[in-house]
C-alpha cells in the first residue's frame, strides 16, 4: 500500500473539536513518554499524560495543551479524545497563574502523603504546563 501524504487529526474533548485538519507530523506526551507520528505510522493505541502536543501542517507548527486522554493511530489519521484540552492560543494565562498560586499554597500547607497535597500537585502541574505551552505559542517579541 502507498504511503499517504498527510495525516487526518481529529483531536476532541467531550466539550468541543480542538483539532480538525490535514496535517504533515504529530508530536503527543505519551504515558510512555513523547512519540511522534508521520504519515504512514503503523496503527498503534496509546494513552496520554499531561503535556504538551504539537501538529506541523507545511512549515508551521501549532501547539496545545492536553490533560490526558487516549490516541489512535492508522497510517492516515491521528484520533485523539482528551479529557481536557486547549489549543495555545485559547489558554488564559491569567486563570493558569491563578491555578498555579492557589496550589502552591494549598503544597504549602499540605502534609507529603496528603490526598490533597496530590490533588494540589496534579493541579500545579497542570497549571505549569499550560503557562508554558501558552508562552511557545505566541510569536517571539521582537
Ligand atoms: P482552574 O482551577 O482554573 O479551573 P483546572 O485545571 O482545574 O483549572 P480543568 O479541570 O483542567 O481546570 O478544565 C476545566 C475547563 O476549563 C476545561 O474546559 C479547560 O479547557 C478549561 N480551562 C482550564 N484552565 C484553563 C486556562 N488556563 N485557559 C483556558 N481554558 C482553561
């Protein structure tokens, strides 16, 4: 069988289409760590962590955040369903800073083997990465 040329992506949450188009590579933080996909990939299964994805559709990259959730690869397509996700530039920064600051505190007050102070770590994390990612996708100042 040829190879196909691009990849379909479709990348969802329960709450709305994130990704919708032909793209030329997908990069995913797997479970077991980042992986990337050209087309032709052999089918493949995985579940996602928290982090970072990135898609390149010619010469530009475009990146987001995703909390989790599984991909399905077949040679021309890339399916991904996340629990939560957000394309770069719809992540409000303000409300990541926010997040960040009220784990911080809650890690802080927390004991180490605290349910809560996981709770608050998950969050930080989730936090971080999302203030990270949302400062790679803007175009560099000049
Ligand atoms: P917060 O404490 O600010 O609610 P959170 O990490 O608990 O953050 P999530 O449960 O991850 O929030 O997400 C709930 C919904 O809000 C999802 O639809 C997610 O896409 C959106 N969301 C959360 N934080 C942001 C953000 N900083 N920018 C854009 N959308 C966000």
């Amino acid at each position: 069988m040829a190879i196909p040329k691009h990849l379909q992506l479709e990348f969802v949450t329960p709450e709305r289409a994130i990704v919708h188009d032909h793209v030329d590579e997908v990069e995913l933080p797997g479970e077991e760590g980042d992986f990337g996909v050209l087309p032709g990939h052999a089918p493949l299964l995985a579940a996602l962590r928290t982090g970072e994805m990135w898609y390149r559709k010619g010469s530009e990259t475009r990146r987001a955040f995703i909390a989790g959730g599984f991909v399905e690869v077949v040679p021309d397509r890339v399916s991904i369903l996340a629990p939560v996700a957000e394309r770069a530039e719809d992540i409000d920064v303000a409300r990541a800073e926010a997040a960040k600051r009220r784990a911080e505190e809650r890690l802080a007050k927390a004991s180490v083997v605290d349910f809560d102070a996981e709770r608050a770590r998950i969050a930080l994390l989730r936090a971080i990465t999302r203030l990270q990612i949302s400062r790679q996708g803007r175009p560099p100042r000049g």
